[in-house]
C-alpha cells in the first residue's frame, strides 16, 4: 500500500491531538463555595464574558472547607471564607495577598462593611466582602403573641434568655444554631461581658446561661430550623437572617397564614461576612482574581442577592437590588442597627476548647 494512503490519516490524528491540547491548555478557575450560594447564572455568564473554564465544589460545613484548604494542595483556587476563619488562614499561610491592581472593582466595596472584616482581615489584604448578614431572632408573631401577649419582647435578647418566656414558648418550640461561635458570644454579649471573652470565669456564666434555659430548646440545628419555622413546627428560632428569610418565603408560597418575621435584638448581634479570599497554592492565580473580580461587578453581585435574600457588601450596587430585598431592614439593616452589631472572632487554642466543652455541655444539658 502507498504511504501516500496514510497521509489524510496522519494529519487528522495530527489536527485532533492538536485540538485537544489546545483544550486542555483553556484557563480554568477552581472554586469552592457555600451550597447554594451563588445565583445559578453566576459561573456560566463568567465562563461565556472571560473564556475561563470555572470547575465548582461546594461544601455545607465551615470545618469541612478549613480543614481541606489547611492541608494543602486542595486544588482549589478560590474559597468562599467566613469572617471568623480568616485569622487562623492568614496565620497558617494559606492565603495569598490579594493583588489590587488586578482587582479593578474594588471601589465598589461597601466601607462601611470592610471596616467591620479588619478585625479578622487587619487592612483588608486577604479576603473581598462577598455577602454579609445577621444572627437574630425568628419568630411566628401570632404564636409568639399567643403565648406571651402583645408586649412580648422580641426585640430582645429577653425572648430566649429569660426563663420564663422561653419556657412559655418551649410550647411551641424554640430552636437555637448549632454554632458555638455564634451562640455562646451572644450569650457573653447578653451578659454584659465581652463577647470575645479570653476570661474563663466569663465562660463559667455564659454556661450557667445557657444550662438555665437548655431544658426549654427543642433543639441545637443549623438548617432544619428554616423548614420547621416555616411549617410551624418551631415558631422562635436564634438563626441567621437569611435562613428566616427563607422560611418566611417559604411559608408565603405554601399559603399556610404564617406570618413569620425577623428581629436583630437591641443588645446586639453578631455579623458575619463571607469573604472570597485566594489561596497561596493556588494552580491559577490569575484566573481566580479575575473571577473575584468579576464577582464584585455590581450587576453581578445583586443578580446573587436577588437569588439569596443577602446583602452583599458592594455600595454600588444597591440600585440593582430588587426594591423588596434592598428596602427590607431585616436584610439591609439601618445605620443605628449596624452600629451595634459585633463580628463573630476566633479564640486561642486554649479558649476554643473551653468554648468546645462548654457546648458539649449545652448540648447534652449536662
């Protein structure tokens, strides 16, 4: 047979390797992010705009996410982080310096919201404010008002903490977060004592708080509460705003005549801030900032707090917020409420594991 037969043969082998190298040399980005925390449209508009192929995991538990990215080479370039976890990451390396040249939308950032991340991002050089929110009170206003009348008062700590409301309401069902780091500081904050307490006689009230009125918690849950406040199986819940929120959607589509709202109590609250940060072993830096970037656009951001019910932390981006979510001050608290808020922190060593057996404690009620 000719050689001559083979030739057709040999370029196409020669044209399809060729194309699958190419392939396999398109930019990529590795993601890792929160399930469900992102508007659905988010990574194909990106990939479509900037021809970066983004590959997208997703975890449900904060330890899960720390503890893989503290290993090493996870593969991961960026990681969606809360506020808390960002000083043990910065302290371990695990985080590269964000580059701001790079980071053109910067601008867009909330102040007011990055000045609340410096005490777990010292000058705001490791992570961009992606969504922030609250940890308050949910509640069934016609059962709560039932049981405790009109002057209840759930704009107050006083609803969970004193016993002889939350023992009324146990009738009903009370269910707290199980986050110790959000709990036991609110039962600090309550108290008058630091919330970041590093003072073990501190500890030693908060747990006398929290054993007083753990007969009366129906449960410890960070995501069965939302459905159970929305069907009426609980109807006062310490949770996170957009967890109510969802519940109180939730409840409006079903029809069921709930009228589910939210509160951030007077004392005070926790706010947290999830964070997109970079990883120092990042397979693709450049395309991660170029995804971060992306992701602090305006229009981008608000088509994801559109889809979430969260406020997210770009200034600009307000006017593109759908009316009903952007005036809504259980998403978007007023300035006099923001100013009592208090960001969630990591503890030493030593402290996290008073603050673990202490839950332990809580949790068991023992």
């Amino acid at each position: 047979m000719s050689p001559k037969r083979y030739l057709p043969l040999a370029l196409a082998m020669l044209l399809t390797s060729t194309l699958a190298c190419a392939e396999a040399a398109k930019p990529s980005v590795h993601i890792y992010n929160w399930y469900d925390y992102i508007a659905p449209d988010a990574t194909k508009n990106f990939q479509k705009e900037m021809d970066i192929d983004p590959v997208y995991d997703v975890f449900d538990n904060s330890d899960v996410m720390q503890s893989k990215v503290m290993a090493g080479r996870s593969g991961y370039d960026v990681v969606f982080a809360s506020g808390d976890l960002l000083p043990n990451l910065i302290k371990a390396g695990v985080l590269k310096e964000l580059d701001r040249t790079q980071l053109p939308n910067l601008p867009h950032l909330d102040p007011e919201i990055l000045a609340k991340l410096q005490s777990n991002d010292p000058g705001n050089r490791f992570a961009a404010p992606y969504m922030w929110g609250t940890t308050g009170i949910g509640y069934d206003a016609d059962k709560v008002k039932a049981l405790l009348g009109t002057e209840a008062p759930v704009n107050s700590w006083d609803l969970v903490f004193k016993e002889e409301n939350i023992a009324r309401l146990s009738q009903c069902g009370v269910a707290m977060l199980d986050a110790p780091n959000e709990i036991i500081p609110i039962a600090l904050h309550y108290l008058g004592l630091p919330y970041n307490s590093q003072n073990p006689e501190d500890y030693r009230k908060a747990e006398a708080l929290l054993l007083k009125v753990r007969p009366h918690v129906r449960y410890f849950d960070s995501s069965k509460f939302i459905s159970d406040l929305a069907n009426g199986n609980v109807c006062v819940v310490v949770g996170w705003s957009g967890g109510v929120n969802d519940a109180k959607t939730s409840s409006a589509l079903a029809g069921n005549g709930r009228t589910i709202l939210y509160s951030i109590p007077r004392e005070g609250a926790p706010v947290w801030v999830e964070s997109m940060v970079l990883l120092n072993d990042a397979p693709n830096p450049r395309e991660g900032l170029e995804f971060i970037n992306y992701m602090m656009r305006p229009q981008v951001i608000a088509e994801s707090t559109n889809y979430l019910a969260y406020p997210n932390a770009n200034k600009d981006a307000m006017a593109l917020v759908d009316e009903k979510i952007r005036n809504n001050p259980d998403v978007y608290p007023p300035k006099q409420v923001l100013d009592t808020l208090f960001p969630l922190e990591p503890l030493p060593l030593k402290m996290e594991r008073v603050r673990t057996r202490l839950w332990s404690k809580v949790k068991t009620g023992n």
